[in-house]
C-alpha cells in the first residue's frame, strides 16, 4: 500500500493535471499537434511529394516569405510556418481546401488575407505573437473552426462575425489592445468553453457584459 504521503501527492499533482488542461477530453487539447501522416520538414522534401504530403512543418527554418510553391500541395491537412518572416499570406492559400490545422504564429505578420475565411476544413488557426491590428471578418464564416489563438498582436477589435462563430470552443485574445468585444456574441453560447482576454484596457462594465453573455464559457480577464 502507498505510504499516506505519496497518496496526497498523487492526488495534489491530479487536481494541478486537471486545472491545467480544462477537464477537456483528448479532441479539445488544441495545443498537441494533430498527428497526420509522415511529417517533412522542408520545402523541397515537401516537392517531392505534392500528391501525397498532407503535414509539412517548416517551423523555423528561416523563409523570408511565405512559400507560394507549396500552393500545390492539395492533400496537405497541417502547415507550420512558426518563426519564419511571413509578413503577409497570399490569397491563393484558398486553395489548400483540406487545411485543418495552421499555425502563423511568429511570424510577423501585418495582416490576413479575407481567403482564409474560405478555407472549409479549417478547426485551428495560430496567429499569436505577430502584428495583426485587426482579424478578416471572414474568420466568421469558416465552419469547422474550433480554436483560434491571437495571442499578443495589436488588435483593437475583432470582427462582429467572430460573434457568430458557432463551432469555436476556444479563443485566445490575452496581450492586445481590445476594449470591447462585438455586441452580439449569441453564436458562440454554445460551443464556446473557453475564452481569454488577459492583458486588454477592458473596463468592468464590458467584463460584466462579456460574463453574462458567455453563461457556460469559462472567461479568464
């Protein structure tokens, strides 16, 4: 039998386990990497095997830009260009219609193409840490979008679309400059579990608002 001591640190180290994660399941653990086929770590690995490839992580590997080559990679499912100099996306991203999972974060970006709003498969974006001063209202319409991470950027607002987005669990807003989120948040009471605001000028009245809006959303401020 566990000696009483070890038993209490078991259980302490279950409760920070289960604080730390959410009490989510396994599909609400954005922050693993979905695992999808073999992963390439470069652009002309990635070549040759346009047909194929569906997870191409380029994660610091120092593009000046985003790689337009990989454009033709239809089947791809997971793109990583983390800490590379991205600045912008083109509009032809639209055509990676498998996409589910992409991470810009890093990156520097300045803004986002309206096309990712177009992106049907799309559940989790990353474009934290960058310098976006505002989201694509399209982000709104993307249907399958189920984590969107905009961690310390300079964003004033989000687009009032954002509001409706009815498959979002989680959003993550912590570092920027937002003082009020849209009016009508009644499409995300639903599926929103989680939502972060930390580090915004958000005065109380709109924290109150923001509470009594989201009833079944944990909001960290």
């Amino acid at each position: 039998m566990d000696h009483p001591e070890t038993c209490m640190r078991r259980i302490a180290f279950g409760i920070i386990a289960l604080a730390l994660i959410g009490a989510c399941s396994p599909r609400d653990q954005f922050w693993k990497k979905p695992d999808i086929g073999d992963k390439i770590t470069t652009v002309e690995e990635a070549l040759k095997q346009p047909d194929t490839l569906r997870n191409l992580d380029l994660f610091n590997r120092g593009l000046p830009a985003f790689p337009t080559e990989i454009l033709g990679l239809k089947n791809l499912e997971r793109l990583s260009l983390r800490r590379n100099t991205v600045v912008t996306v083109p509009d032809t991203l639209a055509s990676l219609t498998r996409l589910k999972w992409l991470d810009l974060g890093e990156s520097g970006l300045t803004q986002l193409t309206p096309a990712l709003g177009t992106l049907p498969n799309l559940s989790a974006l990353y474009v934290n840490d960058n310098a976006l001063t505002e989201l694509p209202g399209s982000l709104g319409d993307l249907p399958r979008l189920q984590y969107l991470n905009a961690d310390r950027n300079a964003l004033t607002a989000i687009p009032a679309s954002i509001g409706k987005a009815g498959s979002l669990k989680w959003l993550r807003l912590n570092d920027n400059q937002i003082a009020a989120l849209p009016g009508d948040l009644s499409g995300l009471t639903q599926n929103l579990k989680r939502l972060y605001l930390r580090g915004n000028p958000l005065p109380d009245s709109e924290k109150v608002r923001i509470k009594q809006a989201l009833p079944n959303c944990q909001v960290f401020f």
